[in-house]
C-alpha cells in the first residue's frame, strides 16, 4: 500500500532534498497520458489562439505541459517525476499537477502532485512530483489534472 505524506512534509521534503545531483535509475520507463495531444485545429490557427512550444502537449486552449525525461530531470538524491508546463496567462496563486501511478501490470499504485505559484504568462514551470511507490521499478505515469489559477 502506498502511503501519502501530508502536503506540508512533501513540500519541506521537495524544497530541501533537491538541491544535490544523484544519479539514480529511470523511474518510468513509459510516459503516457490520456489527454489530447497538440493539433492543427482550427483553434490553435486563430489570430487569438495562442501558439504554445511546439514540442509540448495541448492541455486545454490556455495550458500546455511537456514530461522531463533522462538528463533533463534533476531529482536531488531521491527519485521523482517531473513535468514542464506552460500557460497563456499565468498562474499568480496557483499552479497544481496530478498523476495516477501504475506498476507494470497496469494497476493503479497511487498517486503524486505538485503545486507552486506566481507563475508568469508564457514562463515555463517545472514542478516535481516525488516517487510514492516506495522504490518499485517499471512503473508509469498518467498525467490526470492541470489546474491554474
């Protein structure tokens, strides 16, 4: 059974263990997500549509969201996910991440979030979801809510 760490501990354990470079093995071997990914649609073409990085995922009309993968994942000494995101018009009280947990077999194990704020229009955001499955290897992400505020 997986525990959840109450959000004031996980926010002291993400602030203060992340700050060394530790080489640990890849947490997931497989990304994926049930949300749709960028289109051409008429939408994105607009003069009003905003035109997030082409090399993120289409969250909604004003949110976009990448996965950091090998290098670019800094995870101090202990092992997580981390997530880039960007938005149209910012995020100044609230930017929270969600993702489901599932072990090789596709069961569910948990879940893992991440919060920050003051987020500008148009800044990048790396939030840092920790590993919750007490170590297990082969396991995947689903990313399940982006929420901005």
């Amino acid at each position: 059974m997986v525990q959840h760490l109450p959000k004031a501990l996980l926010l002291a354990l993400l602030l203060g263990g992340c700050a060394r470079n530790f080489s640990m093995p890849e947490l997931v071997t497989r990304w994926t997500s049930g949300l749709s990914q960028p289109t051409a649609s008429e939408d994105w073409k607009s003069p009003e549509a905003w035109n997030s990085p082409v090399e993120f995922n289409r969250y909604n009309d004003t949110i976009a969201w990448r996965w950091l993968e090998g290098a670019e994942r800094s995870c101090g000494d202990s092992r997580c996910i981390q997530i880039e995101v960007i938005t149209k018009n910012g995020c100044p009280s609230l930017l929270y991440v969600k993702a489901s947990i599932n072990d090789k077999q596709g069961r569910n194990v948990g879940y893992t979030n991440d919060t920050t704020s003051g987020v500008k229009p148009d800044q990048k955001a790396v939030l840092t979801m920790p590993d919750v499955t007490g170590g297990q290897e082969n396991i995947q992400a689903d990313l399940e809510e982006i929420s901005c505020s």
